[in-house]
C-alpha cells in the first residue's frame, strides 16, 4: 500500500463514524463510470485508478457512502448517466452535461492541446487555424469547449475531421498521426504524458498549443432522485480531505500530475 493510502486510511479512522471499521461493506453503493483517461482515471482494478477516482471514494465514504467505479465508452457513460443507469459520471464537465447535478467545486483542472508530429511546424492560433488541417478528436469529447465551437459544426467534414468512439481511443488516435491520416490530434495533456511514461518512453509529439482549459467535475444523474443530494455529499466530503490537506497529497502521490 502506497503512504497516502496509509494516511487516509488513518485518517477515515479517526473522522469516520463507526461504519467505517467495516470498510463500508454495508454502505449504500454509487455507481461511478467513465472512459479510462489515466491519470484522472485509470483501469478500476488498477492498484491506482485515478486522481478523481481516489478523491471521490474518500470523500463519498465521509459522507456514508461506497464508490463503486466502472469503464466504459465516453458516449455509452454520458447517456447512461443521463438515463438513471449509473449515479455518476467521471471527468465531466458542465458544457457537455448540463442537465447533469454538479458539486459547487471541481475536482481538477484539464488542458487541452493540440498535438503535432516533431517534423510538423503548424501552430495552433485560433479555430480559424484548425481549417488548414485535419484534426483526429474522440466522439463527444468537449475538450473543453471546443467540441461546441468547432468539432460539431465541422463533424460532417471529413477533411477537417476524423472522430473516433470506443474506450482506450488515444493510442489509435496516436496511430494515425504516426500513418499521416491526421495532422494532430486533440489531447488533454497529462494524459498523453501519462500514456507515453506508461510505455517506457518520452512524450514525442510536438505541443501546437493550447486549445481549451477546462474544470474537471463528478456529475450525478438527472434521472436519479437522489442527483442532488450526491452532488452535495460530494462537495462537503471535498470540503473535509481539502480542510485536512488530503487532495494536496492525492495530487502528490500521481507524478503526472504535477506541474
């Protein structure tokens, strides 16, 4: 067991009330899901599955809680989410989810840049840049804005475009950078550092800049009855590993997550 687990696992001790002794056997279950998207979230069977996924089982079992979190296609997470399936939804952010129930604070900041190989000397300036190349994305991303702003209004142009769908899309998305079939790809960056250290090996792609920066959330499910009230249990348990320094030392603990 890695040392931050130690000390929450010291800390749950002490602030939890008895249930806890128990390792939240008998604690009512939500059900969390995503697209794996390490180091936010990472396979759930993983020894660490993720920043976000850490916090919010921390933070919901303060709160009486037990996180139970799955993997899925981006597109198959939101619609299950949306239709009462699931509780929640990983990495959500409320352009992409607005019908969704959000805590009052997010959990992480993602920078999303555009990606180059090292011989290719486009820079990213403005959506008007985008028109001289074609963009490889994956299905429903917001990136941060820019699915709104340029990928819905382009998505039927396959000279600009090509979005893929599925789990684990990044390293196809990759592939076809490396065949020539896009120019760049759209990619959070700690995410694609994280792929490529995974591997063994340094990032190599070129940065062509910075499209969009964007909040980080857990959105809870409009269909359930109880959205809000997750949404809000989360945010207070946020409040309590925030007060005793435990999301600073979470964020430590996940090397590609540091500045």
């Amino acid at each position: 067991m890695r040392p931050i687990a130690l000390f929450a696992v010291a800390f749950l001790l002490l602030v939890a009330p008895a249930w806890s002794e128990t390792d939240g056997e008998d604690l009512p279950v939500i059900t969390l899901v995503a697209d794996e998207w390490c180091p936010f979230n990472c396979a759930p069977d993983a020894e660490s599955p993720g920043i976000l996924v850490e916090i919010a089982r921390q933070a919901l079992l303060l709160e009486g809680y037990r996180v139970d979190y799955q993997s899925m296609p981006w597109r198959r997470a939101i619609r299950g989410v949306r239709n009462g399936n699931f509780h929640g939804i990983i990495g959500a952010g409320p352009a992409e989810t607005p019908d969704f129930h959000f805590p009052d604070q997010p959990l992480a900041m993602a920078h999303h840049s555009l990606f180059t190989l090292p011989d290719n000397d486009w820079t990213y300036t403005s959506l008007e840049s985008l028109a001289a190349i074609r963009l490889g994305v994956i299905q429903e991303y917001s990136y941060g804005g820019l699915h709104d702003d340029y990928i819905q209004p382009n998505e039927s142009n396959n000279r600009r475009l090509m979005v893929l769908s599925g789990n684990q899309v990044l390293p196809r998305l990759i592939q076809l950078l490396e065949m020539g079939r896009i120019d760049a790809l759209a990619a959070e960056e700690k995410v694609l550092e994280y792929h490529y250290s995974q591997e063994g090996r340094i990032n190599p792609l070129r940065n062509a800049g910075l499209a969009y920066q964007e909040e980080l959330y857990i959105a809870f499910s409009p269909a359930k009855p109880d959205g809000r009230e997750l949404a809000d249990a989360l945010n207070r348990g946020m409040t309590k590993l925030r007060e005793q320094g435990m999301i600073t030392d979470i964020l430590n603990d996940y090397s590609a997550l540091k500045d």
